[in-house]
C-alpha cells in the first residue's frame, strides 16, 4: 500500500509540474497582472523596473526607461524577448535579462448538474471533457446532450454524449469560459 501511495504521490506532483509548464504558453490579455525582473543590470536599475505590472486596456506594460510595451495577445517568452531587445536597442542596457511571470490563476467555472460545481484551474490543454472529470463528473440528473459553453457573451452547446464517442470533438476551453450543465427533464 505505501508503495502504491508514493507513486501516486509522484504522478500527481508529476502532473501539476507539467500544467505549469504548459501555463506558460498562454497568451497575456487586459488585465493579467505580472511580475517582471530585471537582472544583468546594476542593481540599482534592476530594483526599479523589477515590479508588479498591470497589462493596460490597450494592451500594453509601461516600463521605467522605455514606455509603453505591447504585450497583450503575447507569450510571457514573447514578451520577455521584446522587453529585453527593447532594452538593448534604446541602449539603455547591454544584456538585460527579463524573468516574467503571471500573478494569478486563470480558471474556468462550471456550473450546475455536475457533482461538486467549482472553478477549475486553466491550463492550455483543458477541454470540456477534462472541466467536467474535474468537478467529479455528472449527476445522475444531468441533460449531458444540452451542454453549455459561455465566452465572450457567446453560447455554445454541446452534445457530450457525441463528444465521448469521437473525443477528437471534444472543445478546448479558455480562460473565463463559462460551462453550464441542466438538469433533464425526463
């Protein structure tokens, strides 16, 4: 039994590592709050960019030195390149070097007949099938045919009975997505 335990252990600290890793593909948007360091560069100058930045309703970080740095619609790598290269060819600095990171939890929420309706942390290969096993799946009162997804003020149902049958079909979600699931009424 305790070996059983140890290695279950492992699998699931195993599968959060890899969600993290896979959080970093997500593109910024409005709103995301990050955290930036700036290292390689004396310390008096790295202490007063390094910081907490909000993305803009433009979708830009205004920086100490720079301005204004696009950053939504970007991969936190990609905005990491951009500041440092921008950096670099202002002449500000020679060889910055830029840690980002974002400061809190995306999450999906899913409402209604599933067995323990919660926010389910994002990760890019979240789908629709996966939100639902994470909210301990259906109850036994669940319509599994009339399925909802709410993004952007756009409803989108699905047929989770077809889903299960081809899970090629099966919807990734975003961030903010709404699922909802109805009761039947049989």
């Amino acid at each position: 039994m305790k070996i059983f335990t140890n290695a279950l252990v492992v699998v699931i600290l195993f599968s959060f590592g890899s969600q993290r890793l896979l959080a970093d593909d997500v593109a910024l948007r409005t709103g995301d709050q990050v955290s930036i360091r700036l290292a390689g560069v004396p310390a008096e100058d790295g202490a007063q960019v390094s910081g907490i930045y909000t993305v803009d309703g433009a979708g830009n970080i205004n920086l100490p030195y720079l301005g204004k740095i696009h950053a939504s619609d970007l991969k936190q790598a990609e905005v990491q390149s951009s500041i440092e290269n921008a950096y670099k060819s202002s002449g500000i600095y020679t060889t910055p070097i830029i840690t980002l990171s974002v400061q809190f939890d995306r999450l999906v929420d899913v409402e209604g007949d599933v067995r323990a309706p919660q926010r389910v942390r994002y990760t890019p290969d979240l789908t629709l099938l996966g939100a639902i096993a994470a909210t301990g799946g259906f109850t036994d009162y669940a319509d599994e045919s009339k399925v909802s997804i709410l993004r952007g003020g756009k409803r989108i149902f699905v047929n989770v009975k077809k889903v299960r049958k081809s899970t090629e079909s099966d919807p990734g979600l975003q961030p903010g997505d709404k699922v909802s699931v109805p009761r039947s009424f049989w």
